[in-house]
C-alpha cells in the first residue's frame, strides 16, 4: 500500500468489534470503537483485559497497547480521520444496510468499508451508499484476534477495494482468503453449517452424546485441519500420488453409503432445543470463564507453533 493505514474505526462494541479491536491494537495500529451506548465501554475494556495473555503469546507490535483504542458513541466522531472501517454491528441486512449507507457519508471515498457480515453479500449491503465500489465483506471468525482467517469478497465492482483490505489485513498478521465470486455464508460458515447439520444428524440418531462428539471432531479431523485443509488431508490419504484419483472417487461414494446425514434430514424444533438444552448442561458446566481460558491459551500456543514450522521450512507468510 502507497500509505500505510495506521487508524481504524471499528463500528460495533460486542463480541466481533471489540475482538477486532483487540487485533488491530496488538498490530500497533491507533483504534476508536464505536458504540450505541457509553456503557459498551465497559464489555470493550473487559474484553481487551481478557485477551491481553493471549495477545502477550502471539506477541505485541512496538508501541501495542490498550491504551490506543479508543472509544465514543458518536459516529461521526469515530469516523474521523480513519484510514479503514470495520464494520461489526449487529447481523440484520437492513440496518446495515442503513448504517454502513451512514458510514459511507461520513468517509472520504478512498476509505475502504469492510463488514464483518457472517453471510451477506456486498452487493446487498452497498445498495444505499454513493461510492458502493469500497464496500466489501471482510468476514472474520470469533475472536479475530486469536483465528486468523478473514474471508474477503466485494464482487466485480471493489476488486481495488479488496486488494487494498487484503493487503492491510495481511498487515495486521490476518490470513487471507478472496472469494472469485459473492455467496451468502461465504466458504468457513458454509463448511460449519454442514458439520453442525451432521452434529445435529449424530444427535438425532442417538450415536453419541455432545461431548463424544466433540471430542470426536476435536481430537481427530480438526487437529489435522490446523495444521492443512480437507483437500490436502485427503491427498495424502492415498498411499501414491498415482491412486489419488481412485481415492477420490471412493470418497464420492461414500457419499451415498449413509457415512452423512441424508438429503431428507430436516432438523425440527424438538432437536434443535434438545441440542442447545445438552450443550448447556454438559459442555457449559465447565464455565464460561474457564471455556475462554482454555480456548484463548490454546489458539494462541497453537497459532504460534504454526507459524514456527511455517519459518522453520520457507513457507511463512
């Protein structure tokens, strides 16, 4: 980038905002939240305390510090001399539409808008603002600040637009994905929502309770999926490159074996309660605090294991 952005709004203090807040503080950039109301404040500067151990971890740029986010209530006040919007607030298509039409007013139109949206398109949200073109979705996974994936997608109309955000979350230390094309969920959601169907599925079926099933993904595909994608995990379950083609093939039929939930599964509302009724009386037992904890240290330690082997054979960033 010709100027390096160094000031950034994050428009929404809950739980995406103020973790986006945290991101860009630990990669030194100045930071000014933006929330309805002054007791958002609170929750920000209680999750900033929060995340301080696992930010420590993944390591501070020179000169991070909580003392550089800011926070107001004012958008207009927010929005001053920013060089990059986040976009955080709440998940209704309408009144983003609405505030990120607001947002667009009040910026200079070289300044890029980038929603956090879990699944809309751009092309929604940009339909009330003048200069649509630096509208993008930069889609992030809870916390930003300790995942670092960012799906990226804008659309024909803010390919500039998204290159500028690819670039500047790179920065940061995020890591990249562009989509070619807008869909609504994007690619990680999408993904998400087809395991949690089949949790749904193992659920119905009375095969495991919540924690087996937990442990199942957690323990099995998931720590291979941190360190490689499916496809690449899939690629080395053929013992030669030569029979990859077959192995393919035998995982396509699996799909019809009954090894997923079938077509005809509809989760009904009976489920989806027993789900969230099990979720909170085994899984939440632990603790919230206690689940963050762990989740935080984690990540971390993971993240910067990671990027250790990444150095360690040529292939960093």
């Amino acid at each position: 980038m010709s100027h390096p952005i160094t000031k950034v709004t994050c428009v929404g203090a809950g739980l995406i905002g103020s973790g986006w807040a945290a991101h860009f503080m630990r990669a030194g950039l100045d930071v000014t939240v933006q929330g309805k109301s002054s007791g958002r404040e609170a929750f920000l500067r209680e999750a900033l305390e929060k995340a301080m151990p696992a930010l420590e971890e993944l390591g501070l740029a020179s000169g991070a510090s909580p003392s550089r986010v800011k926070f107001t209530t004012d958008l207009q006040e927010a929005l001053r001399d920013c060089q990059f919007v986040q976009e955080s607030a709440t998940e209704d298509v309408d009144a983003k539409t609405s505030l990120i039409a607001q947002i667009d007013a009040l910026t200079p139109p070289e300044v890029v808008i980038a929603s956090s949206s879990s699944g809309f398109l751009a092309a929604d949200l940009r339909r009330k603002a003048r200069f649509g073109n630096r509208i993008i979705i930069g889609h992030p996974f809870n916390p930003p600040y300790l995942v670092p994936l960012v799906e990226l997608a804008g659309g024909d109309v803010a390919g500039k637009s998204v290159a500028v955000a690819a670039d500047f979350y790179r920065m940061t230390g995020c890591e990249v994905v562009e989509l070619t094309r807008e869909i609504h969920g994007y690619i990680g959601n999408r993904i998400q929502l087809a395991v949690f169907r089949e949790i749904l599925y193992l659920l119905s079926q009375g095969v495991a309770d919540l924690e087996a099933i937990d442990k199942a993904i957690a323990a099995g595909p998931a720590i291979r999926w941190a360190v490689m994608g499916p496809s690449s995990v899939f690629y080395l379950g053929a013992r030669d490159p030569s029979l990859y083609q077959d192995f393919v093939e035998l995982l396509a039929r699996e799909l019809d074996s009954g090894y997923t939930a079938p077509p005809s599964f509809e989760p009904d509302k009976a489920l989806i309660k027993a789900y969230a009724d099990e979720v909170c009386q085994s899984i939440g037992c632990r603790g919230r605090i206690n689940m963050i904890a762990l989740r935080n240290e984690g990540l971390a330690k993971i993240r910067v294991l990671l990027e250790d082997l990444r150095r360690s054979d040529g292939s960093a960033r």
